[in-house]
C-alpha cells in the first residue's frame, strides 16, 4: 500500500457543521445513507453536552489524483451541492449528520425508532434534569413529534406540550436546535421571565445552564485525521475498512461506484437497476432458473466478482500493449482481478467489457447444468465462477465444441476435488484464466490440471455439505448416468426438480446406528448418493435388503420393479447390489470407495493418491475445518 500523508488536528464542532451546512465538507458518494436511530442520537447529544469524546472523524482532501463524486450531507441545502468541497468525510458520517440535523438545520429530524419505525422528532435538553446529576444525562434528552405535543399512550392525554415557545419556557425545555444560537434564545426567555417576581432565580438558573452545558457545544472539539489529497485508492479503501466498524465494509464496488460517478456514469444503477432498467443482479439471478424457482445458480454472484473478470480482460490489454512495446520479464503487467487492479479500472475498459463479462456467467450457468449442478445449495464453490464466467466469455461460441467442452469439465473437475477454490484465489483465478485457453489451443495443461492430487482416503472424511468435493461427488454421479431407485429416470433438470432431488443415505440412518456404526462412518460420501425424496421416503430406516425388497415388491402407489432392473439402477449409482441385499456394510463401503475413485479418476484424467487417513483427515470433520475449504 502506499505511503499515506496525513495530519490530525482539532477542530470547533460548529465550524465541521457551518463546513457541512456550506459544502465545503462533503461525503464521498460510495457512503451509505444516514440511519442513526433516536436514541442514538440522544446519546450523541448527551456526550457533547458532557463534553465527553464522541471519537474522531477522517476526511480526505479533495483536488488529488482520486475524483470520487461527492455528495453534501444529508439535510443541507441543495444549493450546497453547487459548491466544490474541501474535504471529503471518511469516518464520522452518522455522528456528524446527526449533529448537523438536530443542532445547525432548525427543522424537524426524520429518523426511527429502535425498531424501525419512521418517526419525525424535535429534541429538547431538560433543564432541570440536565442540572441535576442524580440524574443521567441521557434522560434528559427529550424527542417529541413534529408537533411537539407528546401524548400518552393510547395518544388521548398530552404529556409534554412545546408547541410555542412560552411553553419552553414555562417547562425549562431548552430545543436542541438553538444550542449555537443561545443569544437569541435567551433574549426571548429574557424578556418572558421579567414577568414574574423570582425573576433573578429564573435568570440565575439559566446562565448556571449555558455555562455547564451550552457552553459544551460552543467550545466542543473534535479530531480529525485529514488524509492528504496524495492518498491511493487502495489506501482509502483500506483505511476505511479500518474505521468503518459499525457498518458495511467498503468494498471495491463502492469506491468503483463513486469515481465512475465523477465521469457521469452510474455503476450502481448498471448492477442493481432503477426505473425501468432490471439491473444485471437480477438479470443474472433469472438466469437459467426453473420454473418453480424465484433464483437461477447465479443468484450469489456479487459486484465484485462480476467486476474481476471485466478486470482479468483489462490486466491482459495491457499486458498485450506492452508486449508489443517490446516489454518483457518483470516489465509487463500481470493479469489479474485483485483488489488493486479493480480500483484501477477505468471506466472505459468497464464499459468495453461489462457486456461479455455477463454473457460469460450466463455461459457458465449453462455449463453448471450440463454438469447437473443446478442449485447454489450445491455449488461446490462460488469462487470459481469468476474464472468459469471469463474464460467462457473469452472462448465464445466455440466453448461448445466438443473437444473444448471436454477439457472445460476436467479443468472444472480438478478445481472442485482438487479443493483448489477454497482459500486466496486472486493468483489461481489469473493463471487459470490465461491457462485454459491456451491449452484448449493446444498449449500444455493448465497448473490447476496437471498439479491437482487428490488422496482416496479423502472420500471417507467427506461428511458435510460444506466440502466442494461432496458437492461434486454428488453432482458427478448424476451426471454419470445414475438413475433413481424406484422410477429409473436419471436426473437431469426437470426430473431434479420436479422429484426433489437430493442427496441421501444408502445404508440408512437409523439401521447404521441400531448396528452401532459410528456416523464418522455412515455419514461419509461413500454411504450416500443423489435419490428423489419419494423413494428416499420408501427406503426410510430399514436394512437395505427389506428396501429393495419393498422396491421389487411395490404397492398400490408404486408398481413392482422386476429385480435385474433394480439391480441396473443401483450399478448406476456404483452400487454392487448383491452388497446391499446381503446387508453388508463394510464390504459395501469398501467396494463403492473404489468405485468412486475410479469415477473421480475419469473426471480429473489424473490418478488418484493412495494412503492411509492421517489425523489431518480426521480432523476435517469438523465443520469449522470443512468450512475452509468451501468459498
């Protein structure tokens, strides 16, 4: 990251809210909207009264090399918006839009309740209460609505009546909305008070009043640390991440948003839509859904992931550009989709790929289901669509062809039971990204292809949904022709959502364990396979000899199924029936592990790694560790 000049000196909170009032003080446009609720901000109130710190703010000076779109604070006038700001307000947006709202803009406060709900409020300070230290200041913060008359409960009985400034008065309520313009204020009470005869009590109640609180907001002093108009991008985004502890991190797209804004272009409006624009989250979320779904596989991918791959086109430009200016070794640019390279993104290389980019998820939502893989729920990993999505806009059309296609599911297959997608990736992403292709050239296998080492002992610790690779192992034996036990269809979109496929026990459950097979054992991916939830219902927790007798026999739902082709069914499923029939597990689990090896071995075209389950293994069944392995 590069160096970071700044600078941290106090400022008179009055002069922070004038700058906000003028525009001089302006928010960077990737800040989320103000959402301070009441009682935060009476809590606010009360610690400036206090003089009590309420922490630093962080501001960037404008006029540098970044050009984010600004925007004024919320509440102040829009002829403020006309104005160039000085500085730009990092950290401290709720706290001093807070301020700004209830102090500086005298008009009535639109916020919400702790639970939500929208409400306008006037704040007042009790005087006496306020005075009184047996009492917390916080108590003393007074929120009454728009009419300033504050009912009871069933709204009949008036509580607290302000609605005219003699009743301020008469109640020692002193509006929060007046704390910088004390003068005017007390000239008002002033000559209200000379009415009565305990006049100078009143009086002296008063000024004891501005000194001990008033007196706060006029002297109060916040810190600001003002990072220097030299600052990076990246410096910015991660300094912000730093101190934004309360809200949403900022990621790339945020900062992304508010430059292209600077140049007139509404990114958020390109991904999220607005008016009559669908935005492309949703047009992707559509995307290859069935019917009965409301999202496709694509419904989780995010801006930023969307973003790398336009990245991985833009990083390779350049690279070519200096290629061709005779540049080599360390000189050229690497390809990538870090978050560096997409705070660098210009807006014309966005604009240039923003179309192929989406047309290249779109490809790889087909892709996922040629492979049977249809649900998010059994995405092996989210992370590899970015690479998936590139590398398929980058191919076009010719993605289909057979010979392509066949090396696309390896490559896929390698990274799923490779469980090379599960942790940094922005490296692996770009190799695989200038890889593929060119070994679909004809160039020499990708790294992701050639190094992929998968131990066989490693199916018996698949326990947990969590696991990329029982994810794959599931879709893979779909997709290699298994066919449900009872109606013999294989599951291809229609029949897996139509029958409500999932995965399921074999051996099931409650037989493993009246047997007193430990779950480290029955749960394993060995013991399951992909069945539709009516025969997994038909199957319930019986031995698997007395199911397939169940099977064979029918019911006056389900017709008889003729033996040999209930043995057909379970081989597709690399099933050897003659196990299940004798109710054999450990023959069974010893049997279908190679078989399954022998599936993954076809898949990856690599061999698979023979050995013993170390204590690493044992270890993974633990959720937090297979966790790891899943984006």
């Amino acid at each position: 990251m590069a160096t970071t000049s700044f600078r941290t000196n106090p400022y008179q909170l009055h002069d922070l809210l004038k700058d906000c009032d003028l525009g001089k003080l302006q928010l960077p446009d990737f800040q989320r909207s103000w959402v301070w609720d009441e009682d935060r901000i009476k809590s606010l109130i009360a610690s400036v009264s206090l003089a009590f710190p309420i922490g630093a703010l962080m501001t960037l000076d404008t006029g540098g090399g970044i050009e984010f779109k600004p925007r004024i604070v919320e509440g102040a006038p829009s002829s403020s918006s006309a104005t160039s700001p000085d500085s730009l307000l990092l950290d401290g947006q709720q706290r001093m839009t807070s301020l700004y709202q209830v102090t500086l803009r005298n008009q009535v406060v639109r916020t919400v309740t702790p639970k939500k709900k929208r409400v306008d409020r006037w704040f007042y300070i009790d005087i006496d209460r306020a005075m009184d230290e047996s009492f917390d200041r916080e108590s003393a913060i007074i929120g009454v609505p728009e009419t300033r008359i504050l009912k009871g409960a069933f709204g009949r009985d008036i509580e607290l009546d302000l609605s005219t400034q003699q009743a301020e008065f008469k109640q020692l309520m002193y509006p929060v909305s007046a704390v910088f313009r004390w003068d005017d204020w007390s000239s008002a009470y002033l000559q209200w008070a000379l009415e009565y005869p305990d006049f100078k009590e009143r009086w002296a109640k008063m000024a004891a009043f501005k000194t001990r609180i008033i007196d706060n907001f006029d002297k109060y002093q916040v810190p600001v640390i003002a990072l220097d108009k030299s600052t990076s991008k990246e410096a910015v985004c991660v300094v912000f991440e730093k101190v934004n502890t309360g809200g949403k991190a900022l990621d790339a797209f945020e900062l992304i948003t508010a430059m292209y804004a600077a140049e007139g272009h509404e990114l958020r409006k390109d991904w999220y839509g607005g008016g009559e624009n669908e935005g492309r989250h949703r047009r992707l979320a559509r995307a290859y859904r069935s019917a009965d779904q409301a999202e496709g596989i694509l419904a989780k991918v995010t801006n930023t992931d969307f973003l790398q791959v336009v990245s991985l086109f833009h990083t390779r430009d350049r690279r070519l550009e200096a290629v061709e200016e005779g540049k080599s070794g360390k000189e050229l640019p690497q390809i990538t989709g870090n978050r560096q390279a997409l705070l660098n993104l210009p807006l014309a290389s966005y604009l240039k790929y923003e179309n192929l980019a989406e047309e290249g998820f779109r490809r790889a939502a087909k892709f996922l289901h040629m492979l049977h893989i249809y649900r998010i729920y059994d995405l092996p990993y989210q992370s590899q669509l970015i690479p998936l999505a590139a590398i398929l806009a980058d191919l076009g059309a010719s993605w289909e062809h057979e010979a392509n296609r066949a090396k696309l599911v390896r490559w896929y297959w390698n990274g799923v039971f490779g469980e090379l997608y599960g942790s940094t990736i922005d490296t692996l992403i770009a190799k695989d990204f200038q890889q593929v292709p060119a070994w679909l050239a004809g160039g020499p296998e990708p790294e992701t292809v050639a190094n992929t080492v998968f131990n066989s002992n490693r199916l018996k610790t698949m326990r947990m949904r969590l696991s990329a690779a029982y994810k794959g192992m599931n879709a893979l034996l779909m997709l290699e022709g298994a066919r449900d036990f009872r109606t013999s269809q294989g599951f291809d979109h229609t029949v897996f959502f139509g029958e409500n496929v999932d995965i399921h026990h074999i051996f099931p459950k409650k037989w493993c364990e009246t047997n007193g097979i430990p779950p480290r054992v029955y749960d394993s991916i060995i013991n399951k396979t992909p069945l539709s939830y009516r025969t997994n219902r038909i199957i319930g927790g019986v031995a698997p000899s007395r199911y397939l007798e169940q099977l064979e026999r029918g019911n006056s739902e389900t017709p008889p199924i003729a033996r040999q082709n209930l043995d057909e069914y379970l081989t597709s499923h690399l099933i050897d029936p003659e196990l299940l029939r004798t109710d054999n597990f450990a023959a069974f689990i010893a049997d279908r592990q190679l078989k399954l090896v022998s599936l993954i071995e076809r898949a990856t075209g690599n061999r698979v790694f023979n050995s013993e389950v170390s204590s690493l293994d044992e270890e993974l069944d633990d959720d937090a560790a297979e966790a790891e392995m899943t984006s």
